[in-house]
C-alpha cells in the first residue's frame, strides 16, 4: 500500500504521464496484461470532482485526435495526438449544474453533449475549434443549444442519417427523443418513441446484417431497464418495435452492443452482480432473425467487479468493468458460445470488488489503436502491446527481421511508406526519418541501444521491435 502511495504521488506531481510498459503485470503501478498506459490526467488536474462517459473525435484534415472525457462540471477536451505529450485544451462547462451523469457522442465534427443536470438540455460543440487553442486550458461556451427536453441520461447518434436520438428524458415516457442535428448549429425534433418505456443506453445502426427483412431500415437497440427493445425507426413519425429481449437473473438490463456481422448483441446488466452474487456477466443474445431474437449463452469472467459500458471493435469486445478496470474479450468465436478474456487495464487497483469505483466508459475506435478509460480515475489512455502486430494485414505493413540487431525491412503491400517515427517505452523519440515515398524502406537501428521500441509507419500503424 505505501508503494501504490508513492506511485498516487508522483503522478499528482506531473501534469501527465509518459508510456509505462506492462511489465511484471504492472504499468506503473496499474495492474495490466497486454496494455500498457501513455498518459494520464487525474480529476484534480481537471478541475472536476468526479468523471463519467467519454468519447473521440479525428480531425478528418490532418488526423489527429482528441478525446472527449465527460465531468461532473462539464466536458473536457484533450489533444492525444502525441499519446505522450498530451494537451489538455479546455472544458465546456455543464449548462446548468452539476452531474455526475454525463454523455457525449460526435457527428460531423461536432459533439453532442447531454447530463441528468436539470435544465441540461444538449450542448452542441464546434470541435474544429480544437484547431487552434492558444492558451490552454480554456473555458469554453457551447455553439448551439437544444432545449426540447431538460435532463437526459444519454444520448446515441446514428452517423449515418444525421439524427441523435436522447434517452432517459423526460419525454417520451423516458423513451427515445429524436433529434435531427444534419444541421448541427440547428437541431430540430423529429419525434419520438415511448411505447417501450423508460431507455438507459442504446445502439442505432442502418441494418446491414443478416436479416434481409430490415436491410436498408434504421434499427434502434435499447437497453430498457429489464429487457432490450428492437425498434424499427426508419420512419420518425411512426416508430414500430420489433421485438424485445429477454433472459434470466435480470437486475438492471444497462447497455448492449452488436457484433459487425449483427448476428449477435452482447448485453451488460449493471446490478445482477451484486444481486446474485456471480462474476461479471455479459449475456449474448442471437439477433440474426430481428423479428425472434433468443438468448445465445452468457459469459463470465475471472472477478466480481460490474460490468458498465462495452463495444465491439472486429473481433475484440472492450468493456469498462468499474473496479476491474478495461478488460478486452477476444468474441472471434461468439457463434461456437466461447468468449476469452485476453487483456485488461485496471484504473483501480484497490481491488475488483463490487462497487461503483474505477472505470465507467471506454472509446476503442481511434485508427492509432489508442485507448481512451474514463471515470472515477480520471482521464487514461493506454495501447495494446501488439497493437502493431494485430493489425499488419490490415494496414498491409511488415517488418523483418525481427528482432534485429543493425537495420530493419520496412515494407508495405499498398500506400508508399512517406515517414518513420521510433520511440522507445518512456515515450522518447529516437529515430525519426522522412521525406521520401518508398514501398520499401531499409532502416538504420545500428545505434539503437538493446530494447523494445515502437515504429510508427506513415503514422498509421505501429509495429513493435526488439533491438538486440
């Protein structure tokens, strides 16, 4: 306990914190297997009190990121561009008061921001204005503001029709408020829907699974307190469920995320585990026919903590799991009833009892492969140790050999290799080259000293490599 102390001080000392390898199971001082943390800002460094949901946005001009971490006094925004020179750019205050309920979705550059505050609203945020801050931290005022409804507890943008849908209002008989924000300076409302009651969390996609009733048709999952809810919303004015979703041991049925094949919605009831006394649980339901979904099989984990918020990115589920920290579930083998655990960042190393501290949300979607945890800890962002690895079929990227002692191969199967960045596990620069355009490119590592290094390509991938 004293030396997690020691380690609690230091990072209070620094504005953040630079790569720390997962080492030992331990990245400085967080628990970890597979993922190692970049930087961190705790509550105190953001003025705030307590910390909740979080999302991203990706300047789509030059590719950098941000992330986007909600408070219990406002939104924070954050410069992750470097992961381990990180930005701390400003906060939109909370419209009214405090909340430690807060959410935020992105469309069009522009974020979406909602709170149980009441009188809350929607704040609208033009985050091209992340661009150019001139004198970080600054207090920023919202751009738009939506007041159809007070207090919301959430809020889900489907990206590819330009409508939010707020749940947990006090519309709509808590059930979704529909909002077209194609105008994001001027949303207007479209409707709703409050046949099913009371929404928590939800998911909108336009269908593109295996049903080929619904393909084409904009499809609303909500987590609905005992039940999921299918919903079809295509036509605002006159949203039809489908069906519902039921299974065993319900206690708080929280939120729920689909498969990319949409043959599957892995559910996440937030209270059964204390309810029942079982280890973390998600249930997987079948949705390949929408109009009779079932429940699939559940999955367990290897502690007792809550499950709150989880998403699906290819094959990985990544799941916020309160004071058990990220865990990142390998699904690849979903349709044979068999999910494994195969890493995890713990932001709360206390303990994995069941309680409500440690991690409340996760954003796994940024190109880089950074990470962003959020919650009572604060702002963390961390990486796979294989993030590289993983993914050099798909960015076509290879490196041999490896490990290697004097140069390295760096080839690419599509675009030219344009720059090369190397950094060592402390977070330093220690290679860098560039301007020339090759499908091939031998690289020079004679003076590199004996380690693990990091080789960013084209600052798209990173591949992991061992210096002998």
């Amino acid at each position: 306990m004293k030396k997690i102390n020691f380690i609690l001080a230091l990072f209070a000392s620094a504005s953040m914190m630079a790569q720390f390898p997962c080492d030992g199971g331990m990245s400085f001082g967080f628990p970890c297997e597979g993922y190692f943390m970049q930087s961190k800002l705790y509550l105190s460094q953001l003025s705030a009190g307590d910390g909740n949901d979080s999302w991203g946005w990706t300047d789509p001009t030059n590719g950098k990121e941000y992330a986007l971490v909600g408070l219990d006094n406002g939104t924070a925004f954050i410069d992750i561009s470097d992961p381990v020179n990180i930005v701390y750019l400003g906060k939109l205050p909370t419209h009214t008061s405090p909340s430690i309920w807060r959410d935020i979705k992105v469309y069009n550059n522009y974020a979406f921001i909602v709170s149980e505050a009441g009188g809350h609203g929607m704040q609208v945020f033009d985050l091209t204005r992340l661009r150019n801050v001139a004198n970080p931290p600054e207090t920023f005022t919202a751009d738009a503001h939506y007041n159809e409804f007070g207090s919301a507890h959430n809020i889900v943008i489907n990206e590819e029709t330009g409508f939010a849908y707020a749940v947990g209002t006090g519309t709509f008989n808590g059930g979704p408020h529909f909002i077209n924000i194609t105008n994001p300076l001027n949303p207007t409302p479209a409707g709703g829907y409050s046949g099913s009651g009371y929404t928590h969390d939800a998911q909108v996609i336009i269908y593109d699974g295996p049903d080929a009733d619904y393909q084409g048709q904009e499809i609303y999952v909500g987590s609905n307190e005992n039940q999921v809810v299918i919903v079809n919303v295509t036509n605002k004015n006159n949203p039809q469920l489908i069906s519902s979703i039921n299974y065993g041991s319900v206690d708080y049925t929280h939120q729920s995320w689909l498969t990319e094949d949409r043959s599957f919605l892995l559910i996440g009831d937030e209270l059964d585990e204390n309810a029942f006394g079982f280890n973390t649980r998600t249930i997987v339901a079948d949705v390949s026919d929408l109009d009779n979904p079932f429940y699939f099989f559940q999955y367990f984990g290897n502690i007792a903590s809550i499950d709150h918020n989880g998403y699906v990115k290819g094959d990985r589920y990544y799941l916020a799991n309160y004071s058990g920290g990220m865990r990142v579930i390998d699904i690849s083998n979903i349709a044979n009833q068999q999910m494994t655990e195969i890493g995890y960042f713990d932001t709360f190393p206390a303990n994995d009892n069941v309680n409500f501290n440690g991690t409340w949300n996760v954003y796994p979607y940024f190109a880089s492969g950074n990470i962003v945890i959020s919650g009572e800890g604060g702002f963390t962002l961390v990486k796979s140790e294989n993030f590289g690895l993983q993914d050099q079929e798909i960015q076509a990227f290879t490196m041999s050999p490896n490990p290697a002692n004097d140069f390295v191969v760096l080839r690419s199967a599509n675009n030219p290799i344009k720059s090369i960045v190397v950094h060592n596990l402390l977070g330093q620069e220690v290679l860098s080259v560039n301007g020339f355009d090759q499908q091939e490119f031998n690289l020079d590592i004679s003076h590199l000293n004996s380690g693990v290094y990091m080789v960013t390509v084209n600052n798209l991938q990173t591949l992991k490599l061992v210096a002998e």
